[in-house]
C-alpha cells in the first residue's frame, strides 16, 4: 500500500511516523515542498525573543531521522501542484525544477496553512516578513541581527502579532501594532481585553486601531508603513494578520470545502474522497459545543488527526470527536485563555446565552503575590449548559482553562460544573476556584 | 425559625451567612467554642513562615461584622457539649463557665475535626504544638518568636506536616519529620513520591522513616523527642498526625457515623436526624467515582456543603453530588495533586485498575526553563473509565488537576478524556499537554 501525506510538518509527520509504527511494510512518501520539517512553529516568538539561541534548536526531528530510522520516504523541496483523484496520483515540480508524480492508495493532505498577505505595494520589500514556517523565522532573526533594527511595526494584533511583539520588545525594538478593527481581540469579552490592552501599553507597546495598511515604501533611512491615517517610519514591517488553509489543490481536485475555505473532513478525517484524508491546519473540525463544523488552526489537533489519519489508514478506524475551541497564548506577563463559544458565537449558534464576568485574587485571602484573575463565563439559559469560558491574569489561567474545556467536552451544565470538586491550596487559588465563583455567579442568571 | 451552626469556620460560617442572607428574619446563631471565627486556616503555614507577617491578617472576617452587618448570633466562647435531638436542643457551657442552652428548629453540626494527639508522655508540654486552630498557630508564631527556638521535630508527613516543614526552613530552623510508616505519602505513587523525597532532602529535611514518637522530655537545652530507635534533642515538637471529625457529641446524640467516625449525612447534608444538618470537615461526602462514602475534610467541600445547607434549611432543596477527592499542596518547589483513586483504592472499590506514570517536560521543546511534570494515571480495565490522576512537578501541576478532575465527575472514559481539546502554547506545556500523553499511555493497557 502507497500512502503519501503532502505537507512535513504537525499532522502530516505524525500520520506518517504512525502510520510506519503500526504497518512497516506500508510506503510511506512524504511530500513536503520546504526544506523544513517536524519543528516546533509555535516555539519561534520565544526563540526569536532570545538572539543567543539558534533558530535550529526548534526542529525536533531531523529528515534524516526520519529517513533513516524510521523508515519513511521524506521528499523535501517537493511542491504537489496537484491532485488527481480519478488517477489516485499527485503531480508536482521539485525545487530544482524536476516534475514529480506518485500514485497512491491513501492520501493525506496536511499542507497546512498560510500567512494572509495584503496585496498592497511594496509588500515583497526586504524588511517585510510574515511568521509561519522556520525559513520565515530564520530570515526575521537574521535580518534583525544584520540590520540595526530598532523599529517594528507590527500589522495584526491576534496572538502571533501579539507573542512577537512581546519578542520585538524582548529584543528591545520599539513596536508599533496596527489593525483596521477598533478593538482588540474582538472575540474577547471587553473587560478582559482591556486587561490585555492595559499590559500592552504598560510594555511600551503602541497600539494603532483603525489603521489599515496601504502600501510599504523604501526611503534611505529604512522602510515607511503607509496606513489610511497615518505613515509609520520603521525597520522593519511584520505581517501579522492570521493564517488561511492551503487548501487550493483540494478545491482544484473538487474536494468539498468548508468553514473559511478549510477542506471538510468526517469525523474520520476523510475528505469528500473516500481515499484522501485531510488533516491540520489546512482541515475543518466539528465544535462540539455547537455541532456545527469549525476552523481552529491549532498544534493539539493537527497532532491528534494525524494520528488518527493513520490508524483510519492501518484499518483501524478511528473517529475524533472534535474541538472545543481551547486556545491559550502569553502576551508580556498575561495569559489569555479561552475554550468554548463567546456570547455572540453562542448567540450565533442559536443559544441563549447569559454571562458573568468576575475578578478574583489568584490565591488565597491574605497570601502573598496575589494577582487578579479575570473570568469571563457564558451559559444557555434554555438548558443551562455551560457554553465557554475566558480568562486573563498574571497567573493560573493557562491550566485552569483545561477544567471547563473538558466540561464542554461533556456538555456538562453550569450547575454542575460549579459544584466539582476542584483542588484548593492557599499559593493557587482562593477556596472557590475563580471558575467556581464565576459558575455561581452565573447560575443566578439562567 | 431558629436555626443553630455548632462551629464558626468554614462551612458554620457559609451557613449562617447564606441563611441569614436568604431569609433575614430567620434567627441565626453561631456557637463556636473558641474565639475565632472565619479565618483562612490553610493559609496559616505560609504566615507563620513570615515573622514580618501577623497571623491576625488570617481573619477573612471579624466577628463583629458577622454580628453587626449580618445580623448573626455569633456566640464566641460557646462549647455545645451536648445535642438533645428529643427536645431540639442544645446545651453547652462558656469559657466563663457559664452553662447555656438553645433551643433549634434546624441545626448544623459543623464543628470540624481535631489534631490526632499522641497519648504519650509529655505531649502536654509549652514547646509541644499543633496546627490546626488560629490560636495554634498564634501559639507557633509566638513560641519561635520569643525561644531561640533553632530545631523542629515534625511528627507525621502528611501535607500539614509537609507545609509547615518548608515554613520552618524558611525561617532557618532545622527540621526532622519522623513517622513510622516507611513510605513518604504512601496514597502517592512510588515514582511520583520518590520526587518529593528528593526535594525534601535537598531542602535538607531530614526524613526518619520507621520512628514513632513515644515520649517527650524537658530538659535545660529545650525538649528531647523519644522515639522507638532514636532521641532527638529539639526547641520544639510540631504533632503533626493527622485530624479526626469531631463527631463526638453527634455520636452522643445517637447521629449515624460514618467513614473514620465522621458523621454520615445525606446529599441534602441531612444526618439520620431530619433536622440535625451535619457539614464540614465533621461530616462525610459521597465519592463520586466509588459510590461509597468518604471522608475527606477540605475547604472547598465545606464552604459549599455549608451554603447547600443554608439552601435546604431555606427550603430550597440543594443536593450536592459528592466529591472526587481532588487535593493539591505545595512543597518547597513542587506542586503536588491528586484527583480520584490510586491503584489500590480502585483495586479496593471493585474496579479492575490499569496504571501508567509518564514523566514529561512542563513546556514545549526546547523552550527555555522547562522542568519534569511526574503524572500518574489509573483507569479501569473493564468499563475504560478514568479513576483518578496523580500529578507531581515544579509548575503547571496545580490547576492541570481540575481536568481530570472534571472528567472524574462525568465519569469520563480514559479515551473521550484523551481525546479532548487542551490548551497549548509553548511557555504552558507540550503539544501534548501531559495528561494527554498519560492517557494515551494507558489507552494501550484498557
């Protein structure tokens, strides 16, 4: 049997290793069009914050090994062009320019996603970067180090924009973040998000709302970001403005498409073909609090679908069950955490949602280094099943999301939630764990 | 309607309050037999580790505002020594000497637990301590204050003994645990505990296994603690043994005990009399994972256990689903938790227990200060179901609990819970966070 996964990172290694693991007689091809693969992209914002650590220290599994030991026929530098399904092959063109073609049985698309870049003048400039693959993060630490960088302006505010500009300032860079919208992460419930606005102007990072940017001009002293209101002198411009799924050859191939143009996949990871399986950020999701299918680009279900893309390929089948939304990220001394629907996304999704927001000290009365926590937690009044939650604070906010994202997992509701036995030591919390308080608070209102 | 709390900590105190909250015209009256009420006791170890701290900052609230704001009968120096279930009353006598007597509509046992105390020579000795009341602790705080008090002898290991053994090394003195069981936390995984003991060493505790303390003896330099194989010369014992409910004038009054002589109550927190409410660390609970009943006396269960009985004895009839035994405390620079059953507790409740331990790292590959997180996870052969977690480690241990956590209380299977939606960012844990890859471990054995 020939299985071959396009893409060399998250799902597209971990389908491929599992796949070797469970069948060593299957071929396993891999076709990954950098020269990149199976590093930790998460990890680049705190590597670049750091110029005395190498950029390489982030791969976690050299090709060779994967080659070598385990077996599997990694192609680098192979870009799939497209996918034939009547003829089971993909076609290609290596980056020496050699055509390429391979039949398969099983295929995988896990080709991910990519950085959205505005088509405005002088956006391939030198000193305009995006963050998405190593060789990106490579040229964004070497430009630094070979320029006298001092300025950045950073274009986005989600939470990519957000860790580099920690880094920029780490690195100590002047930032500059800009955004068309006029609040920042919109999907965070207000109070909270003022908490995060707060940290950032406190770290010297300016924040520019209502600013779209227009064009990117050389000049002799470095580069201009021209905006609508405003022209940012600057070194540096980082593209910063989210990800979409690289997800043309499966449309080109009349896969059937999803959520943000992500290919639908079954709770199997098969795509609309029965013999091609998509999976990580290039692939849709169902939500389980809603049951309606999702996007969420994120590391943990790349890893997870891969894995079950190779057990549903070794005969195994395998259904996930989905997401439910949990992301977290640091921005400067906060963490920001979410899991579930918002009270527009609950709205959206046909709830009827109510919320709280509540502040609570981070640990016990009287203990010292307390901080605030900030919870932010919607329920469905009809069924008073608890919907999603959000959290910001200096503190206990990255775990602590894990509680109420499995209660999603469940459907468990309000009530309920608010009367688990959660754990309680004078450095961690207050007696009522701040997600107990904010259950029975919310309680009141369903 | 008079309603009567024996006891004014955590869960009399929730009562009376939420009672009188509820319905002020209901006659609420306290009677607690010291002259403290409502003070963060867990917090007392970290306050006692502070000389430059008073212990009085411990008080959530003082009495006088429980009296004066909240319109509550708050008796201090009251000891109710006996309950008359015949004739709804209770009888007791004040520090002045002075008897007194009551008559309730409902009542509310909630007159906690004690410190186990050795019946040994010279127990009752000045430089011989507990720690479990406020006046404990003021009592501790005063003695090192004013004695060149420079040793400690620690009896017991339990997590008290554990708290208060970093608090005294905080303030440099020299400190000997002893109990005569040979294992450190025997409820925890030998691998898991193996860590503990390393940082307890290297914190130089020295740890005496296999000592049991038989005497102790005053003599000019300070105290002598006898123990079967040794004498240690000491400025002070700290007993530290462990707690029992103080269900003595419950069984008095012919109430069913339960699990370690608590007092057995319903999930309405009704004891085997309908108008006598048992809650707190006196009372039992029931174990959401076994069915049966438990005996675990800690805060969080007793402040809400004293709120459901306010709703019941308002008539709001509030049932509260148990516990799954979650507990955390912190040990020098660890973080210790647990949630649900161990191997043998599982073996002992009829299940048919499978056990991995999984050492991982605490943050994402190759992000800087990563540190082991020890998890230990047990689920059952037969049904697939999670029954309990074990988690030891620097960081992130104490608020990754509560998933589990969660997933115990809705009965999670050890698959659906590796399958769920965690959180990742690189600075909070691997892509797979390490509950995950303990579940993922054990899937193999179900």
């Amino acid at each position: 049997m020939n299985f071959v996964v396009i893409g060399g990172d998250a799902a597209g290694m971990s389908a491929a290793s599992r796949a070797k693991r469970k069948q060593s007689e299957m071929k396993v091809i891999v076709l990954e069009k950098s020269q990149d693969v199976s590093y930790s992209a998460c990890g680049m914002p705190y590597n670049i914050a750091d110029p005395g650590r190498d950029i390489e220290e982030l791969v976690v599994r050299r090709a060779d090994v994967f080659r070598e030991k385990q077996g599997i026929d990694l192609l680098t530098g192979h870009l799939v062009e497209s996918i034939l399904p009547a003829e089971q092959q993909v076609v290609g063109t290596t980056a020496e320019g050699t055509p390429f073609s391979f039949p398969y049985d099983k295929l995988l698309i896990a080709s991910g996603a990519s950085s959205v870049k505005p088509n405005v003048p002088g956006i391939d400039l030198p000193g305009v970067m995006a963050l998405k693959s190593l060789a990106d993060g490579r040229r964004i630490k070497q430009f630094i180090k070979e320029n006298q960088t001092r300025r950045v302006v950073v274009v986005g505010m989600g939470y990519i924009a957000l860790e580099m500009s920690e880094a920029f300032r780490a690195l100590g860079l002047e930032v500059s973040m800009l955004k068309p919208n006029p609040n920042l992460l919109p999907w965070l419930e207000r109070s909270c998000a003022e908490v995060v606005q707060e940290e950032l102007t406190s770290c010297s990072v300016e924040l520019m709302f209502g600013q779209s940017l227009k064009a990117v001009e050389a000049y002799e002293g470095g580069l201009r970001a021209v905006c609508n209101d405003t022209t940012i002198e600057t070194d540096m411009v980082l593209v910063a403005m989210g990800v979409q799924p690289s997800s043309g050859i499966a449309r080109a191939a009349g896969l059937e498409l999803s959520v943000g143009d992500s290919i639908a996949v079954n709770k199997n990871l098969q795509t609309s073909d029965d013999h091609i399986y998509a999976a990580g950020d290039c692939a849709d999701a169902v939500h389980v609090v809603t049951g309606a299918k999702a996007w969420v680009p994120l590391a943990l279900r790349a890893n997870r679908a891969g894995w079950a893309v190779a057990d549903n390929v070794c005969g195994k089948e395998k259904e996930l069950p989905g997401i439910v939304g949990t992301a977290v990220f640091k921005v400067f001394d906060l963490e920001v955490a979410r899991t579930g629907l918002n009270m527009q996304e609950a709205a959206d999704a046909g709830f009827e949602p109510a919320g709280v927001t509540i502040k609570t000290r981070s640990k016990a009365h009287a203990h010292p280094g307390n901080t605030t926590i900030c919870v932010h937690m919607v329920g469905d009044v009809a069924s008073g099943r608890l919907l999603g939650v959000q959290m910001v604070g200096k503190e206990g906010v990255a775990h602590r999301i894990n509680a109420p994202a499995v209660a999603l997992h469940t459907q468990m509701t309000v009530e309920a939630f608010g009367e688990s036995d959660l754990a309680y030591a004078p450095p961690f919390g207050p007696t009522w764990d701040p997600l107990l308080t904010a259950a029975n608070q919310l309680i009141k209102k369903l």
